[in-house]
C-alpha cells in the first residue's frame, strides 16, 4: 500500500485562505476604526453638552445677580422715599405741615359728647 501525502502542492487553497483572512482583518481593523469614532463622536458630544449647560447655567447665574443688583437698588430707593425725613420734607414742599398758632381752635367738651369745629361754628354730635 502507497500512503499518500497529505499536504498537497497545490497553492490556490492556501491563497484563498490568506485572501480571506486579510479580507476579515482589513473588516475587523474597519469596524475597529468605526467603533473608536463612534466612541469619540458620543465623547465630544457629551463634552460639548456638558459645556453648553455649564455656559447656560453661568448666563442664569449673571442674570440673578444682575436681578439682585436691581433688587437691592430698587429696596434701596424705596426705602429712601419712605423713610420719615422724607416724607415730612415732602409734604412740607407740598403745603402740608404743622399748624400755625392762629389755626388751632381747642374745643371744650359738653357732657362728654365729642365736638368738632365745622364752619368755623362747634357742633355736638348727639
């Protein structure tokens, strides 16, 4: 009995072969590099994300201050206008004060019914 060789000479299985595996590294390395840019794709998204939130929030934060500012103005202002010397000098400017000596009429009281000056006359209310 001849045994036969295995391997044989024939060279087109082999280059097949090495054909598909460079056709499945050159896929692998493919989707390789597909991954990594996807990867970093979602990595700069998120940052930029991040960064526009963080650029928002610093926005809302100066227009509370700004708000604040005009608040605290706004408080003080008031405070200002209503505050007692104000007010008098106010109505001072406007005519109104403290009575001359002349104006003041003192009313006696008859029986404990109160009195008031109308007309220049007292009348009882009863």
């Amino acid at each position: 009995m001849i045994q036969q060789n295995v391997i044989t000479s024939n060279t087109q299985p082999i280059e097949r072969h090495k054909a598909r595996v460079r056709t499945h590294n050159a896929l692998i390395l493919i989707l390789l590099i597909l991954g990594a840019t996807i990867m970093l794709s979602l990595y700069v998204y998120q940052t930029s994300a991040l960064y526009a939130a963080q650029l928002e929030i610093r926005v809302k934060q100066q227009d509370y201050a700004r708000q604040e500012r005009l608040n605290a103005e706004s408080l003080a202002f008031y405070a200002q206008t209503q505050s007692m010397e104000a007010m008098v000098r106010r109505a001072r400017a406007s005519g109104y004060g403290p009575p001359a000596p002349d104006q003041i009429k003192y009313v006696r009281y008859n029986n404990g019914a109160p009195a008031f000056v109308k007309n220049n006359e007292v009348a009882v209310r009863r």
